[in-house]
C-alpha cells in the first residue's frame, strides 16, 4: 500500500504543477458546465436507486417533493400535501407542468409511476417503506399510501422522479437509459458509455429555465488527472479532492476549493454477537473509544477536514442531542476499563478495512494504521486486514463472517438519523451486530413516531444508550472537497449531489 500512495501523490503533484503553471485556456462554451465523474452507474431509471448517475438523474427527473441543498423539505411537482391517514398522503400537483416530450404532468401520470414502484418485475428503490397503493382524485390530486405509516414519508418520496407515462409501460430499465424523459431542468442528449452522458438546457421548466445551458458528465477515472483537466477547462467540477492538495489548487487562480459537510458517518464497528469476544463486554468498547485519539487523526491525517461525532448524529440532523459529548483521548482510562473488563494485559482482535472506501480514500490506510498504533499503546494488539468493496460487502451482511472489529460508513438521508441507528444498530438489520434490546425497541419506535416532537425525545435517548453501550468507535464525518472553476457561482449540497439548476456564470 505504501507504493499505491507513493505513485498517487506523485500524480498528483504532477497534476497540480500543471494546474499552477498553467495558462487558462478554458474549452468550455459560454454556457456550458463539465463535471467529472470516475464512472456511471448502470441505468436512468427514477424508481431505482439513483447510485453513480444520481447527479445525472436529479437533473432530468423532479419528485412529487424536492430537497433544498441544505436538506429542507419544500414543494416540487407537488404545490401542496396533507395526510389523510398515518399512512395516506394527498399531494395536490402543479398545474401546467408538461415533461420533455411536451406531454402533461396529470394525477394519472403519477399513479402509473407508483403503479411501477410496485410492480415486482424489476428491483426498485429502496425506500425503507413499500407503497401498498395510489388512487386518482381528481386531475391534478393523487391519493398515495405507504405501509408502514412513515413520518418522513414526504421527505422520502423525493427521490422517486416521475417519468413520462410513454416510459412507464416498460418494466425494464433499458428503454429510460435510451431515452430518459422526465419534467426537470435539463433533457437528455446522449449517453455514450464509459464516455460522457450529456444534457440540455429545459427551457420550459416549470421554475424557470437554468441559466446553464448544456453539461457533460465525463468519465475520467483518475482523480489526478480530472485535476489536471481542470487547468484546460477541460472539466469545471471535481468532486474528492485529497485534504492535502487543497493549498496547490487554490493558489492555481483558476479553481477554487469549496469544502461542504458529508453526511457519511465513519465508525468502527464492534462485534457484540459473540459471547466469548472481548468486544462483548461494554467495558472494553469504552476503552477503545477512550484509547484512540481521534482529534488528533482529524488535524493531522484528514488536514481538519473532518468534524468529530459523539455517537452517529450530526448537530445538523433532527434530534441531535447536545448533552452527548466525544469520548475524551485518556488512555490511563482505557487501561483501568480493560482492567475491570478481565483484560489488564489486553488481548488480540482482527481488524477488517477497505482501504479505497469513502470520501477519504487512500488516507483509510493511514487511518487505520493509526487507530491499531494507538490501540496498542494500550495492550490490545489488533490485526489489520485490506479487503475489496466487494469482499467487504460480503463479509459484513451476506457472509457475515466479517473479524470482531471492522470500519464501515453510513450515510444519513433527509437529516433523520433514524435509518442510520437502524442500519448500524438494530439486531434486526442486516448490517448490524449489536444485540441490546432496549436500543431496539427505542430505534422501532423513533422511526415510527408520527409526533415529531416525540420523535426527537426518543433519538436523544438513543444517542445516550449508543454513548453507553459504545457499539462502534464513534470517528466523524468528513467534509466532501469540491474542485470548481472561477467561471462558475454554485455551491454544493449537503446530499453530495451536484446539481447545476441554480448555477450561474461570473
């Protein structure tokens, strides 16, 4: 691993050189935005998940609802929406919306979407709620339920682009990677694979035509090169850029950096499934979460980067409790706690890690070579071991067999934590190893409660109880870099995707 991180940074200096060096000759046509990509995703599809085409999807589809860029809930395709029942919801549509080929946004296009998310012919997105139903009110008034009941039923139903009904009738994805055709502000031209997909300014968009006239999403797998391309106008946007390249390309002139906060937690996942573990027993989690310096890992591996997190709630999600604070750096602590565990000499544990893994990439070796250094400053020697994603992947929720300790992210949606303390923590999910019955009941009911005021109470409870309990080593949530021309005004979004409607030009 040392060599791969060697010749990166070697790359990488060449590409910045280049950049700093460089005469601004920017390709670009007035009006035009390039973004680079490291690859796309598998389909155009709005009712599956969105995955590595979600910039381009969000671009051609709108939802019923829509995200500002700070994730607040407002009115997309739909004015207006009330529930009927904890599970029905009526949306009352725009009127005068009409899709790329011209056709009108109506009530029975909406059914016919929703008919398709219900249809099992293909997979479909993976909303942690099932529509059960759709009922036609009137022209422009759609009946949707969902079972179970969902408070943030609203929120969620946002990223189900509606599509044009001629695409609705096909219960594959391969028509909508030909000819993708929704109500968005942009229209699709091409795709050509493993190059580029391109779209076109909608003129007739309902909130108004974007001033960006035409993007290209290019493939260029190489983050030193889409660097590099930077310095030709060759690409406006680099989502990614390493911490410590920051000061080289913003002293180019031509780019600057924009940091926005990711909502992709970190943590170390503890094995509390095995009764004969060390990991079991609470004292020894709280050790480790006292043993390794994560302030430190922060400044010195993530260049400050990153923002610390108590449990798995960030200060910006709904029922984030303040009384929750970090797990101090004491290792005299540590020790007394392995101590009265059984373990005043430590033990041995495996430690499972994909060292390309999440906005960090390469540094997760870093990382992880620091979290063992300091564990063993403490008598818990703990064995490193590289994986693939894929390998990865297996080992955690379909093999299972994933070592005592491992690293794992999780992303919040919708500033809920909900969903997060689910995937991370519940017994039930297929992600989890934490056996505590009371976190389980607490995480069932919090994501259930219609009262949002209830709701909150019962998240605060829930990041006492993790805090406690200390399923995980609890690191932090890392600031997403993004790479943009001086030509461009926009600004990221908190969900990651990079979304050019309000873009303008300098």
């Amino acid at each position: 691993m040392r060599v791969v991180r060697l010749t990166l940074g070697v790359l990488f200096a060449v590409s910045t050189a280049v950049l700093l060096c460089a005469v601004p000759s920017f390709g670009a046509e007035p009006g035009e935005i390039t973004v680079a990509q490291s690859g796309f995703g598998a389909h155009l599809d709005p009712h599956r998940g969105y995955g590595d085409n979600a910039h381009v999807l969000q671009s051609i589809y709108d939802g019923l609802t829509r995200l500002d860029a700070e994730g607040n809930l407002l009115p997309g395709l739909a004015e207006s929406w009330e529930q009927l029942t904890p599970g029905t919801m009526r949306f009352h549509l725009r009127q005068g919306v009409t899709f790329h080929n011209g056709d009108e946004l109506t009530a029975e296009v909406v059914k016919l979407n929703v008919d398709r998310m219900m249809s099992p012919s293909e997979p479909r997105q993976a909303y942690s709620f099932k529509f059960t139903g759709c009922t036609v009110v009137d022209k422009y008034t759609v009946d949707i339920t969902a079972s179970p009941a969902d408070p943030l039923f609203a929120n969620k139903i946002s990223y189900m682009g509606i599509a044009a009904a001629t695409l609705c009738g096909y219960p594959k994805s391969d028509q909508f990677a030909k000819t993708p055709i929704g109500t968005g502000p942009f229209k699709f031209v091409e795709w050509v694979a493993d190059q580029r997909i391109v779209l076109v300014a909608n003129d007739a968009y309902w909130r108004g035509a974007p001033e960006v006239r035409k993007i290209t999403y290019r493939v260029i797998p190489e983050l030193s090169t889409q660097i590099s391309e930077l310095a030709t106008g060759g690409v406006d946007i680099v989502m990614g850029i390493p911490s410590e390249f920051v000061p080289q390309v913003q002293a180019s002139g031509i780019v600057r950096v924009v940091p926005m906060m990711s909502t992709v937690n970190r943590v170390v996942v503890f094995r509390c499934d095995q009764p004969d573990s060390p990991l079991a027993k609470r004292e020894v989690r709280q050790a480790i979460n006292h043993a390794v310096n994560v302030d430190l890992i922060i400044e010195q591996i993530l260049g400050g980067y990153a923002h610390r997190e108590a449990t798995v709630c960030h200060p910006t999600d709904f029922g984030f409790n303040p009384n929750v604070a970090p797990y101090s750096y004491d290792p005299n602590k540590a020790k007394e706690l392995l101590a009265a565990a059984g373990y005043p000499n430590g033990f041995t544990v495996d430690f499972d890690y994909n060292p390309t893994s999440g906005t960090s990439g390469p540094k997760l070796t870093d990382v992880a070579q620091t979290i063992v250094a300091d564990l063993a400053q403490v008598g818990i020697k703990a064995n490193l071991v590289a994986y693939d994603q894929a390998a990865m992947s297996s080992r955690v929720y379909k093999a299972r067999n994933v070592s005592p300790v491992f690293d794992f992210g999780w992303k919040t949606w919708y500033n809920d934590p909900g969903d997060t303390f689910y995937g991370l923590f519940h017994s039930q999910s297929i992600y989890a190893y934490t056996n505590n019955a009371e976190i389980d009941s607490l995480i069932i009911a919090g994501r259930a409660e219609m009262d949002r005021d209830k709701a909150r109470e019962i998240y605060g409870k829930i990041q006492e109880l993790l805090f406690v309990e200390a399923p995980a080593l609890f690191l932090w949530y890392v600031d997403d870099l993004y790479a943009i021309s001086n030509r461009i005004n926009w600004t990221p979004r908190v969900d990651g995707r990079i979304y050019l409607y309000d873009a303008t030009f300098y």
